[in-house]
C-alpha cells in the first residue's frame, strides 16, 4: 500500500512538472516567435513589457482571460465551447511518452523519467494527433461562418494527409530500434542519433509534422488573406487562447519528437540529459520559427501533391530500403 | 475498482451508441460515435490491451469518423424528416436484431467468457506482429490486395467522373 502510494504521489509530482514546464515554455515561445520573426522582418517586436518585453506573455494572458467570451448567432454552443479544448489537450498530452532523461533512483526506488512508458508510446501519439483534427474540424464548422467552415475542412483534409506520410516515415525508425515504445527508441540511439541513418525519414517527418502543426508555409486552415482566421475566426479571449496554446505546444511536442526519434533525445556529452533535451528542442523551434519567416505559403493543389504524389512514396520506398537493408546487413 | 471501470465505461459506450444512432443532427451523430469509438478504446486498455486501444482510436476514431465528419460538412445535409419506415424495411432488420440478441444471451449464459485465455490480446506489439504473420500471413496478403483493389477502383471512379464533368478531360 504504501509503495502505491508513493508511487501515485510521483506520478501526480511528474505529471505537474511536466505540465508547468510545457506551459511555460509555451508562453514563452510565443515572446520568442515574436521577437525572433521581427529581428528577421528588421523590427524591433515586442518592447514594452518589461524589459527585452520579457513580461509580453504574462500581459497576453491576462489580457485574453479578461477579454469577453463571445459564442457566435447560431453557432452549435456545445461544440463551440469543446473544439478549443480538444486541440489544447491533446497537443499537450502527447508530451507524456516523450522521456526526458535516464531512470533516477531516490530512496532505493526507480523512477524512470517519462510520464509513462507505454509498449506503444508512438502509437499513443498518433491517436493523439489524429484525434486533434476534431477540434479543428468541429471548431470550425460549429462557428456558423463560412471562413471558419473553409478552415476547418481544410483542416482536417490536410492533417489526415500529412499524418499518413508522418506515419510511414517513422516506420524506418520503429525498424531499426526494433519497438514502438518511446523510451526504447532513445535507448536504441545511444552514441548514434537515427538522423545519421535515416535522413529521408527525417525530411519526410520535419515536413509532415510543420504541417499537422498547420504552420507557415501549411497554414492553409487560417490563410489570413482569404479565411481572415480560418477555423478559429469566430472565437475570442482564452477560447482563442487556448487554440493558440495548442499550436505552441504543437511546436514544442515537434521538437520533442524530433529530438526524440531522430536527434538521439536525451542522450549528449557533457551536459545533464535535461539540458540536452530542452537545447534540441530550442532548436528545432527556432527552426520552425525561422522556416516561418522565410517561406510563402503553398497553394492548395501543391499542398496535396506534396503529401500523397511525393512525400508518401518516398517514405515507402525508405521503408522498401531500410527493410532490404536490414535484410542483408542487419542493424 | 476494476469491475466499476469496466460495468461505468460500458454503460458511456452503449449510452453514446444509442444517442449516436438516434441524433437527427448528423455532426452531433458522429461525434457521440467518437466518444462511443473512445470509450472502446478505454476498454481494450482495461484489459490490458494498450496496442488495440491505439488502434482503434487511430483506425476507428481517428481516421474514419474525420472522413465520415468530411462528407458531413462539405454535403451539408438537412436534418431528414420524420419518416416511418415501411414494414418490409423494417421487419427484417428486426428479426435479424431479435436472432442476434437471442444469440449473444445464449452464448454468455453458456460460457460467461472469463476461462478464455485472452493472451493474445495482451501481447506485446512484437508478439503479436510474429503470430499474425506466423500463421496467417496469407490472409493478410489477402487482405492487402482487397485494399489495393479498392483504392484502384476508387481511382477509377474518381477520374471517370472529372472527364464527364468537364467534358474534355
């Protein structure tokens, strides 16, 4: 009884750790996008706020919690008011089968350092993502507006095309580390991170997963000079907030995955496995930032024959050879 | 505590069924089948069966009822009048339904189903892979070409219908 109960407790303590760490990094990515994209647009960005704008998130929120909660003329209330929390939720339970360092021992116990290690952690993201579509898709049509109609079915159409080629490009990797369990994956790239062994896999995964995050240039659900905001256009104040939060948190599981599967996650020289894993993932969001600045957004015919003409067969073809590989050489 | 999950997460699952297939509002509809598909999943879980849970809710969940949601929203369908079926429409889906409940009482009370070893399904990924593909790896050969053979004539389809449309295709 007693060891459950302790292990319930380090569970809840995790659980909460991990929560507030994401949150955080969330807010604050938001500063970083913001700063970072003006320094590329020759701006200043936020500067008001504390210094550096330091202060900009804590201002955001109080301002988006203070803000009227408007529910649109003949919008579906019920829907409405769930979509949010569908994308916000789902993005950031993702981040509990991604480990974050080697098993620690305090007072004679194991605790590995992963919410939970499930025998199919990688499954459980995919369930996860593919069940984010609905917040946008409900969002968008439970609005009554045609923007948000558009948005939302553009949506849903181009996170269920990207997630198959995201999906077959982690195949390959699941092949090489022999187990779908996340934890097992890290292990498997001990002094030697998948992207040395797999490069197509992860082009296929980088692009796949900018587009399930429906960022530029895949931001066709809330193409501003169209659908205005796309699925979210009718929503207001940490409704709105909280589609936001979904996206940061997006970009965060992103880097987490990709440090994850591809980057050798916590394993690194020198440096605690933490501080490594939030450096990998600094990077890959600086990345995104920065793709975000560079690039225009893709037309719609291009962006479906990005992911089933090119980005699928190619991962099938990855697997086709890392299978024949396997094959005559072994891994 | 297990058997109140269980009897709790049943009664969801049959609750959502039953408001799914009786909703005249068709969204409403699919997403009560969501919770229902959901709940599914919680129980494989409970069992101890964490790959069909994924499964199901990528497979079921995930991709089907998002294309289901699709249709729904690009057609925009009217909520159907009140119809009474005909009774030759009716009556045998009835008695179908009557042999099928007869059935499933006769089976529980005949073998109330906890001496059959559900080994299978609480196997591991890897475990499972190597016994489908041990012993009925022709099936899913099988299968496959199905799949293949339904993906070419949607193909088919497809393309037919955009030369009529255009007429110069």
């Amino acid at each position: 009884m007693l060891t459950w109960i302790l292990g319930f407790i380090i569970l809840i303590v995790k659980l909460a750790a991990v929560l507030l760490v994401v949150l955080f990094i969330a807010a604050y990515l938001v500063w970083l996008e913001r700063k970072f994209l003006a320094r590329l647009q020759i701006r200043y960005g936020p500067n008001r706020a504390g210094i550096f704008g330091l202060l900009q998130p804590v201002a955001d929120i109080v301002k988006m919690i203070t803000k009227e909660d408007t529910v649109p003329d003949g919008a579906d209330k019920a829907l409405f008011l769930i979509a949010p929390a569908v994308v916000a939720t789902t993005a950031m339970l993702m981040f509990s089968v991604v480990p974050f360092g080697p098993d620690m021992t305090l007072l004679g116990h194991r605790i590995p350092l992963v919410v939970t290690d499930l025998n199919i952690g990688l499954l459980f993201v995919f369930a996860l993502s593919s069940l984010g579509v609905y917040g946008v898709a409900l969002g968008g049509w439970a609005s009554n507006s045609k923007y948000a109609l558009l948005g939302g079915i553009r949506g849903a159409a181009q996170m269920i095309s990207y997630e198959l080629s995201m999906g077959l490009s982690l195949i390959p990797v699941v092949m090489m580390s022999r187990s779908l369990s996340v934890v097992d994956i890290v292990q498997a790239q001990q002094g030697h991170p998948f992207i040395f062994f797999q490069p197509l896999a992860f082009l296929i995964f980088v692009v796949s997963a900018m587009a399930e995050s429906k960022r530029i240039p895949f931001d066709l659900p809330e193409a501003e000079n169209e659908l205005v905001a796309g699925y979210h256009t009718e929503y207001s104040g940490m409704r709105f907030g909280l589609f936001f939060l979904g996206e940061y948190v997006h970009i965060m599981v992103f880097g987490g995955l990709l440090a994850v599967l591809f980057l050798g996650g916590w394993h690194g020289p020198f440096l605690p496995p933490l501080l490594w894993l939030l450096i990998k993932i600094f990077l890959v969001s600086l990345f995104m930032i920065w793709v975000r600045g560079t690039l225009p957004r893709l037309r719609y015919d291009q962006l479906m024959t990005l992911g089933w003409k090119v980005l699928i067969p190619l991962a099938l073809i990855n697997i086709l050879v890392t299978g024949a590989v396997g094959l005559l050489v072994g891994f | 505590m297990y058997g109140f999950f269980f009897y709790l997460i049943s009664a969801v699952v049959i609750g959502a069924t039953a408001i799914a297939i009786t909703r005249r509002n068709l969204v409403h509809a699919v997403v009560y089948l969501i919770v229902s598909y959901f709940g599914t999943a919680m129980l494989f879980y409970l069992f101890g069966a964490p790959l069909l849970a994924a499964l199901e809710i990528i497979i079921y969940a995930g991709a089907i009822m998002v294309l289901f949601l699709f249709v729904i929203m690009m057609i925009e369908i009217d909520a159907p009048e009140e119809v009474m079926f005909s009774l030759g429409q009716w009556l045998p889906a009835a008695v179908f339904g009557l042999i099928y409940v007869v059935a499933a009482i006769a089976m529980i009370v005949e073998t109330p189903g906890t001496e059959i070893s559900l080994s299978m399904l609480v196997a591991s990924p890897r475990q499972f892979a190597l016994y489908v593909f041990e012993h009925h790896w022709f099936l899913i050969e099988v299968i496959s070409i199905l799949l293949m053979v339904a993906l070419i004539g949607a193909l088919h389809l497809g393309k037919a219908k955009n030369r009529d449309a255009d007429g110069h295709r």
